[in-house]
C-alpha cells in the first residue's frame, strides 16, 4: 500500500511507544536458553520479534525467517548450541544476500555444525546442534554488533565458555553492553577488557523481566517535533536505558528540541530556538538513527557530515545508497564517502515532479523516516507504507491520532 501524507495545522499528541525490539529478542533467547522458565511480561508487538517467537517455538526442520535479520544472526547462534537439533534457517531473497560467514565461521570455530545450502557465505544454513567447545576466538568487531551478541549469549552453554577478542573498529558497541547486561540480570556474569569479552561455563537464571520502550521508534517523534515544534509526549521510555539509540534526546538539542521527563516514563518534547548551524556526528554505536537524522538536517536545510555508517550497507536495504536516491527526489544531493560516510554542504538539484513518491525499499526505517517530511511537502507519498510493521506496527495509526492525514493512493 502507498500513502500519501498530510500535516495537521498543529500537534499535540500523547504516544505509547512500542516496546524495544532489540530488548524483546535478546531476553526472548536467553529466555529459550534458560529452559522458557522466566517470566516475560510482555515483548514488541513487530516482525522481528514475531519471527524469533515463531523461530523459538518451532519443531520444524526448516524455519523462514523472513526479512528478520536480527532473528537470522541470533537463531544461528541459538541452533548450533542445540544438541540433537537439525535446522535449515532461511529468509527472504533479501535475507540470502545479507552475509554470516564471520559469524558461522566463529561457531564452526568453536566445534558448531554448519554449512551453506546455497551461496557460500550466506544463507540458507543447515545446523546441526550439538555441545559447542568453546574457548579463544577473534572476530572482526566492525561487520555487526549482533554476531558478537550471538556468540555472548550462547557463551555460557559452551564447555569451555569463550573468550572473544574483536578486531579493528568495533560498532555498535551500546548493542554489545546491552547483551551484556541482559545475561548478567539473567544470572551469567562476564569479564570484559577492553574489546576482550570472557563468559564463563554457566547456567542462566529464569527471572521475570518487563520490556521497555523503544529509543529508535522515539526518533521520529523527535523528528516530527522538530518540524512541528508541537507538543509531544512520549510514554514508555527509561531514562538509564540499555538502549545506545537513548542518544537521540541529546542528538535532537541540535534541531531545537530538548527532552524533558515529567514522571518515571514520560518525556515531554520541548521546543528551543537553538539550531545548530551545522551538523556533525559519529553514528558508529547508534547506526539506525542515520535515516531520521539525515532527513532531519535536509528538511531544515542544516548542513551535515556524517561518519560511522559502514553497517547501513548490510541492512535492510543498502541505506547509503537508499538515502542518497530518495533526498535527490527532494533536490538534496547528498555525498557519500568510504562507504561509510554522508555530507550535505548545500547543494541541491532542480525537482520537476509535481508529486513525489518515496521508495522505501522494504526497509521500515526508510518510511518512518521521511514521512514527517510531509511538514515541508504536504501531499508526499511514502511507497509500500505497510514495511512499518517489521518494528513499529501502529506508526500510522500514532500518525492519525497526532493529526496526521494518511491516504491510501495505491494503484490497484
């Protein structure tokens, strides 16, 4: 479905964030690994977090995943720690070109069973479970955050444990703390020395957890505050939170917004005339803010340089490249640099189409991300509109309820 988009005249919303997927699919591991014997109050409501459920459930012996790429990373962590398990995990055709060797070759490198059905490097996988030795591994620490997530999490069911030392420029390492501070409240404590993480031999502990709110579904909030200098609450989110994405309160003060709490687990957005002339950030630990932060300085035409991107090539979609063809629609003529990089000194190009459309290319964070857009160019279309529901279901809706106009202009 296609919709086309409206602004109010003003806003003055209440939200109710959905909870953290990151969050929901690391405890609903752990949770797996300690027997199911917790007790989880409740998770995210998304795809991501429907496909690991399902994953975790199954008796089958192949499993689809999807386009869920957290789930592919974590499940073939989990499914080799499974002893006496024979799984084929496959995903989508987008699925097959993200690659896991780094991954699949640190748990063959620990004593794991697994093999490529197809393209080498990628999946789909066939796993054998079985007792994993463990012991001192590297890995490259600048691929993903979520293969040294993987690799932690199952740490404590390997013989040995593990010793994990990351090479090179680690990103994303909020993610890695986050793991880390999961298995430590679920009873597996870990040393860590610098870029060296050791889990012992160990046994996790059922308890009862409650999900938070989720940190990158409040950045387009923040977004659409920036826009509308409106008054928005946000209900759900922790100050001291294990997400790295809670940088985005600090990171919008650029864009004249600060964030201020009211109560335990609200956040009032508050209008300020301070507005950085321009905008400068490494997103190495918090790469999924880039889409909302990119749009947000094109939008208010605040130049912009900036570095710690080279995962966004592996996403959902290559994002570099996604962002670069989208904000030239809009006449932005974005640099990309290193493949890792993006700049905006200025300089934009003619725009001849009376209505512009935005492709979003199976990546939800590309349409929540342009969609407040619509301050600015009332009537923007955002294409396949439905890719929200891989982590944020109710976007629309929430839309609605802030005032929003939301059309459904699809061809049929």
């Amino acid at each position: 479905m296609d919709y086309q988009i409206f602004p109010p005249e003003e806003i003055q919303a209440e939200i109710k964030l959905p909870l953290s997927k990151s969050i929901s699919n690391r405890v609903l591991l752990i949770n797996a690994l300690a027997g199911n014997k917790g007790t989880i109050k409740s998770v995210a409501q998304c795809d991501d977090t429907d496909a690991m459920k399902a994953a975790l459930s199954s008796s089958d012996e192949t499993i689809n995943i999807g386009a869920a790429g957290t789930a592919m990373r974590f499940l073939t962590a989990y499914f080799a720690v499974s002893e006496g398990r024979v799984v084929i995990l496959d995903g989508s055709e987008r699925m097959r070109q993200r690659p896991i060797k780094a991954l699949v070759d640190a748990l063959n490198s620990c004593g794991a069973s697994i093999s490529y059905l197809g393209a080498e490097g990628y999946p789909p996988l066939k796993i054998e479970g079985r007792r994993l030795k463990g012991g001192a591994i590297t890995l490259d620490g600048s691929i993903s955050s979520q293969y040294v997530s993987a690799l932690l999490m199952v740490a404590p069911c390997m013989e040995s444990g593990l010793a994990l030392t990351l090479e090179g420029d680690v990103v994303s390492r909020p993610y890695i703390d986050m793991t880390l501070s999961l298995m430590k409240e679920w009873g597996v404590d870990s040393e860590v020395d610098g870029t060296t993480f050791k889990v012992p031999d160990s046994r996790y502990v059922p308890i009862e957890y409650s999900v938070e709110a989720d940190w990158s579904a409040a950045s387009y909030w923040f977004e659409i505050a920036a826009f509308s200098f409106g008054d928005i609450k946000l209900d759900g989110l922790k100050p001291k939170s294990l997400q790295g994405d809670s940088r985005v309160a600090k990171l919008f003060g650029n864009f004249g917004i600060e964030a201020e709490w009211d109560d335990a687990e609200g956040l009032e957005l508050v209008a300020s005339p301070d507005i950085t002339p321009r905008f400068i950030a490494d997103l190495s630990e918090q790469p999924d803010l880039a889409q909302t932060l990119v749009v947000t300085c094109c939008a208010l035409n605040i130049p912009f340089h900036i570095t710690g991107l080279a995962t966004l090539k592996i996403k959902e979609t290559d994002r570099l490249s996604a962002l670069c063809d989208e904000l030239r629609k809009l006449s932005f003529l974005i640099e990309c640099e290193n493949d890792s990089e993006l700049s905006w000194t200025g300089q934009r190009v003619p725009v001849t189409a009376e209505e512009v459309a935005i492709d979003t290319y199976k990546d939800h964070r590309m349409a929540m991300a342009f969609a407040p857009v619509a301050f600015f160019l009332p009537g923007l279309i955002i294409k396949d509109a439905g890719v929200v529901t891989k982590s944020y279901p109710e976007f629309w809706d929430d839309m609605r309820k802030a005032g929003f106009t939301i059309q459904d202009v699809s061809q049929d």
